[in-house]
C-alpha cells in the first residue's frame, strides 16, 4: 500500500480550501471557516494500485509561519501550490514557497524521490479583475519545472479533480513507497 502526503500551499484566501473540497466532495459551498489546520484522507485506486492519500490544508495563521511551513515541506511528497490571478502578493508568495520547496527538497532526505510540484492559478472566474497574466503563470512554471494549470475551484469541478489525479498519479510514482 502506497501512501501519498500532498500539501496544498499558498496565501491565505487564494481557494486552497475550496480546490481540496471541489476534489473530495464535488462540492463548492463558497465559505470554508477553518481555524486550525487539517488532514483529509481518503483512499484511492490509481491504475489497480491501492493507495492512501493525505491531503494537507494549513491553517492560514500557521502557514505564515516559517518554521511550519517548512515542516509541512518535510513532511509531504507532492504540492499543489496555488495562487489568486486576481491578486499579485500571492503570486508572489507562490513563487517564494516553489523557491524554498526546491531548496529544502534538493536537502539530502529527498534527493532522489524528485518532488513534485504543481502550480495553480485558481479563480480564473475572475479573470476580468485579473492581475496576474496567463503568461506570468507559464513563464514561473516552466522556470521551476513544474506543471501549470489555471483553473476555477467555484466553475471548473473536471479540471479540479484532473489537477488532483495527475498530482496523485505523479507523486505515487515518485514519492517514497511504505
Ligand atoms: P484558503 O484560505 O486558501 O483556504 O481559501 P478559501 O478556500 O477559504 O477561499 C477563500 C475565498 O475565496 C472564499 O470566499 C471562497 O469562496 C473564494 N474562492 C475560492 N475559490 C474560488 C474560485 O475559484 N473563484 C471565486 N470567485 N472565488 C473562490
Ligand atoms: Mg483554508
């Protein structure tokens, strides 16, 4: 049995909430109050394999946190690092949390369980209050080689999911295997 630990990172109220409940229960309630911290589980069969995955969604508080944000990088295999278009200070945090996943990943521990890391523009809904381009999203993926997907937690439920299994199927490859 395979066990997958993702962490979905990124600025507080960029939909980090809403993309793991759109993936879990299909659902988009609109207001996801969380004061603490969370680990969602829930298992999978990925191409006949059996697996376990956990998905962590931080507390917005904690998150900010740096000593903590950098145990939740120790600890997971796989990132959905998501950011708002409509809002430039958390592209900018997304591309500093890809920066440190590089550094603290490139650490002895993880050498060569290369890790994964996708980046998401989420709310494309709002694209006419946009701030940060399509092309700004493409140019910081390719750069830190990682996947790039624009998206909607509140309209595109498909692309969500898809996101989430290739990131699955990504990392029970890669990851470490119990
Ligand atoms: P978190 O702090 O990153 O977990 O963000 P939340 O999931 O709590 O979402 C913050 C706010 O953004 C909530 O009011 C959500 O309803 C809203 N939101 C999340 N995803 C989307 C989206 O795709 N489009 C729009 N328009 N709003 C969204
Ligand atoms: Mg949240």
């Amino acid at each position: 049995m395979n066990d997958i630990k993702l962490a979905v990172l990124g600025s507080e109220g960029v939909g980090k909430s809403a993309l793991i409940v759109r993936f879990l229960t299909r659902r988009f309630i609109g207001e996801y109050a969380s004061l603490s911290e969370c680990v969602y589980r829930k298992h999978l069969s990925i191409d006949g394999r059996q697996l376990n995955l956990e998905l962590f969604d931080p507390c917005s508080q904690v998150s900010e946190g740096k000593a903590t944000l950098n145990d939740q990088i120790h600890w997971a295999d796989g990132f959905v690092v998501v950011y708002d278009i409509s809002d430039r200070s958390s592209f900018i945090t997304a591309k500093a949390i890809i920066h440190l996943i590089r550094e603290l990943h490139l650490g002895a521990a993880k050498r060569d369980a290369d890790s994964q890391v996708f980046l998401v523009g989420n709310k494309q809904d709002l694209c006419h209050v946009r701030e940060v381009s399509r092309e700004e999203g493409q140019r910081l993926a390719a750069e830190s080689r990682c996947p790039f997907y624009e998206l909607s937690a509140a309209e595109h439920y498909q692309e969500v999911v898809l996101m989430f299994s290739k990131m699955v199927h990504n990392a029970s490859l890669g990851g470490k295997s119990k």
